[in-house]
C-alpha cells in the first residue's frame, strides 16, 4: 500500500521581488482568487449586520472620546491656515471608509467624519499615511498639511511608534463639511507575541505577531487531515480571530476552501497560547480583531 507524504508550505503572498507589470499581474490573480472565496463562503460573516453595526457605535464612540474632536483645536486651526477651503468641497462622505472592516455598515449619522491614520518613522515623523476617500489628489494635500503639524500637540509620544495612530480631520455637519479636528491621537498597539518583544514600531509587532501564529500552524496543522481532502497545490485561507482584552484568542471563524479545512486551522489557532500582552487603545486593553490571507502550497514528496 503506497503511502502518501504531504509538504506544506504556508507563505505570504509577497511582490517584492518582480517587476511592475509582474507585480500589477499577479496581484490582479490574487484579488481574483480572493473575491472568489469571500463569494464561496458568504454564508460565513465573521458578525452579524446588527453586531457589526453595534461594534461599529462603539468604536466611534470610543475613539471620539480619546480624540475630542473639535472646530478649535490645534490641529482644526493647522488646517484652516494651511488648506484651501475650497477642497473640503470635494470630500464625498459616501465614499469614504476609514475602516475596512466597517465597510459594509450602512452609511447613516452616526459618524460623518474623516480620519487620517498613520504610524511613526524611527526618526518620529508621520509615515505610510493613509486617508480612503477615493480621492487621491485630495489625499496628497490633506497629508501633505498634515506633516506640517507638530505631533507633540496631539500628545504623542516616542513609546506610541508601537502603535497605529489615529486622528480625526473634517466632520459632516448640518449638511456642511467642517474642521473638526482631534486634540489629542488615538493610538492602537497590536497583541505582543513570544518572540517579539524586542519589535518597536507597528509594523514590525504586526507582522512578528503573524509569522509566529502562522510558523505555529505549520507546526501543529494535521497533515491526515489535510491528506483526506485531496487537496494539491496553492489555497488562499483567510484565518480570522479576536485577541480579547485579556490576551485569549477568541471567535475564530477562518475561511478556506471547505469546511474540514476551515474548522482544522480554527483548531489549531484556538491552541496558540503565546500571547504575552493584548492589544491596547491609549494604554487601555482592547479586543483585537486580527484578520489576514495566507497561501498553503500543499504538494506530495515522491
């Protein structure tokens, strides 16, 4: 009886290394592939519409209160100065998302504003800013104001390249867009894992934080498991899990190409248990929802 010897490969679906066109390509194969397993398990909604609209009220109203924004603060007054007035004409509130994760809540008045996010450099400058309003000439200049402000009136300190920082700019009000601008920078820091406790800057955490988890899955996936579905070749699976506010992984609901799979590397993420501190808002621990694609190439040694 001939038996059957799997080789597993998990990798991250990474560009780096072709050219443009290649890049352009393969990413456009990628968000294919990608579409398509979101559409094969829409029957699988990590929340519900009304949970998700609740966690939507709740993160505005959290991040309202850290933030206070306001027509007269330091920041609101930056960009009275510094922003030609004619441009918030072309701020569409319907089409801005400052979160993905929320982007498929219904658009009503809980919250009309727009936010800028943004990490901090080595050196202490605002980088890899990021505001999605679709509008990219308008971007360049928002941001472009923005790294003319002193992130120190915002209350930002050198501990806080931890985190991703966030700010609020303009508000939608009585049918009018207007400088609103935040006092002080939220500041979201990601779960710390063992093995990354020396990673300083957010995107390091982040991303030490996912190559462990998926190092783990490698380690511990079953491979009988994996072998009764006679799967070969490249997957895309979509793990998605909350670090709670007390460092345990919690509703993990993954997407895979089945639900074998989907329930295996829900078991296994459900046993990593080395978590050393939960994510944070302004120091205050949060649930974090953690939510990524992965390939698994899955081939056969002859």
């Amino acid at each position: 009886m001939k038996t059957t010897v799997l080789f597993i490969i998990i990798s991250i679906f990474s560009l780096t290394t072709y050219s443009q066109s290649q890049k352009d390509s393969l990413n456009k194969v990628f968000q294919e592939r990608i579409k398509n397993i979101k559409e094969d398990q829409s029957d699988n909604p990590y929340y519900t519409q009304e949970e998700l609209q609740n966690e939507y009220k709740n993160e505005i109203n959290t991040f309202k209160d850290l933030a206070k924004p306001s027509e007269n603060s330091d920041l609101a007054n930056h960009f009275k100065i510094y922003l030609e007035k004619k441009l918030l004409k072309k701020i569409d509130f319907s089409s801005i998302k400052w979160s993905t994760f929320y982007k498929d809540v219904s658009k009503n008045k809980t919250d009309l504003s727009v936010r800028l996010t943004f990490e901090l450099s080595k050196t202490g400058k605002a980088t890899n800013c990021r505001i999605n309003s679709r509008d990219k000439e308008l971007e360049k200049k928002i941001i472009e104001v923005f790294k003319k402000f002193p992130l120190e009136k915002l209350g930002i300190k050198e501990s806080d390249k931890s985190g991703k920082i966030s700010v609020q700019l303009f508000a939608r009000e009585d049918n009018e867009t207007v400088i609103k601008a935040s006092q002080f920078a939220v500041v979201d820091v990601p779960p710390v894992i063992k093995g990354c406790e020396d990673s300083t800057l957010y995107w390091q955490i982040n991303k030490c934080l996912y190559d462990r988890l998926y190092d783990y899955i490698l380690k511990n996936i079953s491979l009988k498991t994996l072998n009764s579905q006679e799967l070969r070749g490249e997957i895309i699976c979509r793990p998605r899990f909350t670090i709670n506010s007390e460092g345990k992984i919690t509703n993990v609901n993954s997407i895979a190409p089945n639900k074998v799979i989907k329930d295996e590397i829900d078991r296994v993420i459900l046993s990593f248990n080395e978590i050393i501190e939960p994510g944070k808002r302004n120091n205050v621990p949060k649930n974090t929802y953690c939510d990524t694609f992965r390939t698994i190439t899955i081939e056969n040694l002859k």
